[in-house]
C-alpha cells in the first residue's frame, strides 16, 4: 500500500509538469489537432479513398491513424522528462529515499500512459466535431483501448532506454521522430495502395500499418481476426524487447552501483 501511495504521488508530479508545460502542450494537444484540421479541410479532398475523394471519406479514413500519431508525439515529451530527471539528479536523490526502485520508472510509464490516452481523448473530440461518426461497439471499444493501452506502453518503453542514455534534453526524443515516420509510411494518413512500389511494400510490411488497420476496424465496430493477431504480435514483440532494454539501462545506471 505504501508502495502505490508513493506511486500515485510521483505520478501526479509528471502529469502536473506535462500540464503545466505550454510546449508540451501545444506538441502533443495542439499540434496533432491542427494536422488533423489541416489535411483534412486541405488535402482530404483530394485523396481518393474507395471509389471517390471527399473531405468527410478522408476524416473517417485518417483519424484513427491521427490518434496513434498524437501519442508517438507524447513518447518523445516522455523520453524528455525522464532525461532531465537524470540530469538534474531527481532520480539520484529518488534512489536514496526508501521508495521501491519499480516506483520511480514505474510512475513515469504511468503518467506516460495516462498523458498519451488523455491526449488521444481530446483529438477524438476534436474529430467529433468535424463530423466524425464511429460505429464503436461494446466490444470494440473495449478492444480499442486496450489498444491505445498497449500502444502507449511500447512506445512509452522505448522511450526509456534513449531517455536514459541521451546526454542532453534536447537528443532525449529524437527516435521519436522514427515512429512519426513509420506512421507516415503506412496506411495511417492514406492508402498505401498509391504509393511508389518500393515504398508501398515497407508500408505493408511494417509493424505500424496492422495497428493502424486494427484502430481503423474497430472504430468501424469491426474486429478482424487476422489484423488483431498481426497487431498483438507486433505490439507484444515492441513491449517485450524493450521492456528488457529500458530494464538493462536502468540496472546498469542505478541498481547495480
């Protein structure tokens, strides 16, 4: 019990400095929102989606993938909080406390987590008020936020073996930058049947576009088998690698000395 109490508590320190933090704010909230806004009010026409392009077909083709891209957005402000809690030595004076280790790490995968979902809430707002109109059933939803669960606590654990190993604030978020790219060559912003061929074989060959297709199923109220199992594998592979990455830097900065 004091172990969770102590967990709660450094929770709502992170959730408090994210929002307090303009620029965080605005990268992770606003930015997302205003992409949406913009490529669906100026671009979404002129994409073909089906048989014809129009700016309704394109918001029910790309929110999906616009709520996966607002939480990669929120990993790199992750991989950044924990950095300068090395750097300024907050976790230094957190490891002489008598706080469980798990505690400390464990509370910024929680705000990560927490921070990512709420994010994604209000871009899903956002998209509501644009005219988007899912067909969500009880069992998609809930298997839709088991996904966006799952989704942030991959990217939340690659972000802390970087976040660790990065010498200043600004290098903590930079692979973030590859998962905004995976996204973006995928089926997440359009359909990847257009693309050049080289590029159109890594989008359907990568772990982003099964996810993507998996949000975009069951927001449709459907759950296709063969994309969630794709979807899990890929999700499970991410958590488990650097699960055992983020343990690794841990041990060797701070449980090993």
């Amino acid at each position: 019990m004091k172990s969770f109490k102590q967990l709660i508590v450094l929770t709502k320190r992170i959730l408090r400095q994210n929002f307090t933090d303009a620029d965080t704010i605005t990268t992770v909230i606003v930015m997302p929102a205003f992409l949406l806004l913009f490529f669906v009010y100026v671009l979404g026409g002129n994409v073909t989606i089906g048989n014809h392009g129009s700016i309704q077909a394109y918001l029910n083709y790309a929110l999906p993938g616009f709520l996966l891209l607002t939480m990669t957005m929120g990993a790199a402000y992750t991989s950044m909080r924990i950095n300068n809690d090395k750097l300024s030595g907050m976790l230094d004076r957190l490891h002489s406390l008598p706080i469980k280790r798990w505690v400390i790490l464990g509370a910024h995968t929680l705000a990560s987590i927490l921070f990512m979902l709420i994010a994604e809430v209000v871009v899903f707002i956002v998209g509501l008020l644009m005219g988007y109109r899912p067909d969500l059933t009880l069992g998609s939803a809930l298997v839709m936020l088991l996904l966006s669960i799952a989704f942030a606590l991959g990217i939340t654990l690659m972000a802390i073996p970087f976040s660790l190993k990065a010498k200043g604030y600004a290098g903590a978020g930079a692979f973030s930058y590859v998962l905004m790219m995976l996204l973006m060559v995928s089926s997440a912003l359009m359909p990847v049947q257009g693309m050049a061929k080289p590029i159109r074989i890594f989008a359907e060959n990568q772990p982003m576009t099964p996810i993507v297709n998996l949000a975009r199923d069951l927001f449709a109220g459907d759950i296709v088998v063969a994309t969630l199992l794709q979807a899990s594998i890929w999700l499970l592979v991410l958590i488990f690698v650097f699960a055992i990455f983020a343990y690794k830097r841990y041990r060797k900065m701070f449980l090993t000395n």
